[in-house]
C-alpha cells in the first residue's frame, strides 16, 4: 500500500508505505521528499495491527494530516496522529464497523 501526502507541512508530497510482513505486525514507512527527486526514509511506525490498507485524513481536525491504517485480518482501524513534522502518536483503535466522531464536534466523520 502507499499513499501520498504532506507529512511534515513542506508544502511537498511525501510517500507513506504499508508492509504486512510475514509472520509479525506490519509497519507505516515515512518517506520525505528531498525536492530533487530523491525521498528520506524518516521513520517507522506501529500501528498494532496487520496493515491492510491506508487512509489520509485530518481525522481529529488540528489541520495536521493524519493516517488510518485498516487491519487484514481484524475489523479495526489504527489512526497515527500527526502533528505537521511527521507522524507521532496513536489517536486509537476504532471499530470499523461503527461510526466515530475524532474530533470531538459531535458530527461524524
């Protein structure tokens, strides 16, 4: 899987990656665009689960992009929280068969 994005506010899209490793959890790759073409590698994150697919969004409406990451074998969605520089903390573990309001506005989203 692979999104694209402005991860670290730039101004410039940078390339999320999602990995199901064999036999363990998979991860979100940050890569951030160098502007000549090239990408950084600039970290990896947990989500918890087997990442089956990826969402961008500003899920908790700080203007900030974050990321969903849809588990293989499980009904639940992981939401990294990011923070404008990069991608930081889990905002949580939702049921995707429910509907959430992130952003504490009492609308869903």
């Amino acid at each position: 899987m692979l999104e694209v994005a402005d991860i670290n506010g730039d101004n410039k899209p940078d390339l999320i990656a999602g990995s199901i490793p064999a036999l363990s959890i998979g991860l979100v790759s940050v890569y951030l665009v160098n502007g000549d073409g090239t990408f950084t590698h600039s970290g990896n994150y947990d989500p918890g689960i087997s990442v089956g697919s990826l969402v961008i969004g500003d899920f908790d409406d700080d203007h900030h992009v974050d990321l969903a990451a849809g588990g293989v074998d499980y009904a639940f969605v992981n939401i990294l929280r990011g923070n404008g520089m990069a991608l930081s903390t889990l905002l949580g573990l939702y049921d995707w068969r429910r509907t959430w309001c992130f952003s504490g506005s009492g609308f869903q989203s």
